[in-house]
C-alpha cells in the first residue's frame, strides 16, 4: 500500500503500558494534546489521532506519561521499522546503563565532581559542551588503561532491552551505528558486541599505560554527531527522513534535528520534549511503538 501522511496537521499518538494501561490513562494524557480522537485501545496499548505538536513543545505530554509509566510515540508518517534505512544510537545512558566517564572519574576518586559535570552538560544545552568533556577528561590523568578494561569487565552493563532493539532493526534491514561523545574504548567493543556497523567515539591519548588527560582527533559532540548521520544517510543512499536517531541528552539533539525520528530513551527533559518517541520500560519497545502506529495507520487508510 502506497505511503500517505495523516491529513495535515494531524498526527497518530501510540500509548502503550509494559502490563496494563492504568485506568483513566487515555482520558489524562488527552488533556495534553488537541481534538484527540480514540482509534484502538486494548489493555496495553492506546493509539489517538490527534493534532501534531512541534519538536520542543512536547514537555507537558512526556511528563504525563512518564508519571503514567507510559511509553509514547507521536508519529506523523507512521512506518514499521522497516520503513526505515539507518539507526544512529548515542552510548552512554542509552545503550549502556552508565555514562564511562564517570565510572572512570570514580577510579581516580573524583567520581561525583565529574557526575554533576557530566549531568549538567547532558540537560543544559546552554552548557560549553567541548570545554566541559575536555575538562572532564583532564581529570583522567594518570589513571592506568587497565582501569578501563576493568569498567568495561565489571561497570558497563547494557540498558534493558538494548540487545533485542538493535537486532530487530537489523533483522528489518536497517544500517546501525553508534555516535557517541563517549570514548571510542568503549565504542568500539560495543561494536562488536552488538554488530553494528560502525562506531564513532572520542579518542583518549595513552602514553606509557596510562592516560594523559588529552583526546585526539576530532570532537565528537553534538554538530560532529548530525553530520556523522547525515553523511551515513548520504553513503546509504537513505533520506535523513527515514533515519531514526536515539539519545537521552542535550549533546544528541543536533542528530535528532536530522533524522526524521527522533527517540528520546530515559531521556533528560530538554530530549524528552524534543523527540518523537519516548521510552521509559525497555529500549526494544521502539518496534512495538512504531508497528502499532503503522498498522493503526493501515487499517485507517482501508477503512
């Protein structure tokens, strides 16, 4: 059937719950959105047609799900994952639980200076974000390369759902890649791991074992990150609008601008009332959301 998008304006809102829609949750999150219209509910899934709301102004919509424990899609042009040609997948607090830097500031003892560091860079997007990573990294001075191999072995653990996420999008054909302002130590490893096609990461310098506090090469940061997918949707021949982009923080806006959906997991607030999708449960819900709204979309073109 031939693709159309919903009548101007207008977009599908997929709600869906890990085990059972709470009670008056359609009628609470309708008060967020305009001309909300029911087009299927059963115990875990809703979906609404309603006015489409701009990228920036979805706070009020994501804070009400959230509280409802409620993942949501806004989807304008509703395709299946196969619908899509390329996934660009931030790292850390994304794919992987933890954010390295600061497991790595903890071996040097300076764990919670560098957190809050790290946490007002990834929610402020009025934040240096250059200058606060390389001041961050300075601290690193001196820790043993072993040390990251050791939070690799023992810290790093991936996000529920991550595994199961990225191969169904590779099972639908998708081309996969990480971008990461973490470092490419870790990047790299996760590559393989998890069979991506590619990885980009900031690289740490190491002299003697142990790390000099530096990075080289260029800096892998929000403007670096939306021309990395929009070069890869160059080399894959696949409009940036079919490109899906997934992050949770200030520094993976740029690459959301780009790509035609954007998905916020566990985001910060300045991501969550950005994306298109947004996760709380499990990273592997984004193909639930997405065939849920194309298959609504289907059978309202039928009918």
């Amino acid at each position: 059937m031939p693709e159309h998008p919903l009548a101007v304006g207008r977009a599908l809102l997929v709600l869906t719950h890990p085990d059972r829609m709470p009670a008056q949750a359609i009628e609470r999150v309708s008060g967020w959105v305009s001309r909300p219209r029911c087009v299927r509910s059963d115990s875990q899934t809703a979906i609404l047609q309603v006015d489409a709301v701009a990228r920036g102004r979805r706070a009020p919509l994501a804070h009400a799900c959230r509280e409802l424990g409620l993942d949501h899609a806004l989807l304008r042009e509703p395709r299946s994952f196969d619908g899509y040609g390329v996934l660009v997948c931030d790292m850390d607090s994304t794919l992987i639980t933890i954010e390295c830097i600061d497991e790595l500031a903890a071996r040097m003892g300076c764990g919670e200076a560098v957190a809050a560091l790290t946490a007002r860079a990834m929610t402020d997007d009025h934040v240096d974000y250059d200058q606060s990573l390389r001041s961050r990294v300075r601290l690193l001075a001196g820790l043993p390369i072993s040390d990251l191999e050791w939070v690799y072995a023992h810290r790093l653990t991936l996000t529920p759902g991550a595994e199961a996420f990225v191969a169904d999008a590779q099972a639908a054909s998708l081309h996969t890649g990480i971008v990461s302002g973490g470092f490419d130590y870790f990047t790299e490893r996760l590559r393989c791991r998890l069979a991506f096609a590619f990885a980009h990461g900031n690289r740490l310098v190491v002299r003697d074992g142990v790390l000099t506090g530096e990075m080289c090469g260029p800096l892998v940061n929000a403007a670096y990150k939306a021309a990395a997918l929009t070069q890869v949707c160059r080399e894959q021949a696949c409009p940036p609008a079919r490109a899906i982009a997934v992050g949770d923080g200030a520094n993976d806006l740029g690459m959301m601008a780009v790509a035609g959906l954007a998905v916020g997991f566990r985001p910060k607030d300045i991501v969550a009332a950005y994306a298109d999708v947004v996760i709380w449960s499990r990273l592997d819900r984004l193909g639930d959301l997405l065939s849920a709204g194309h298959q609504a979309w289907v059978e309202m073109m039928a009918g």
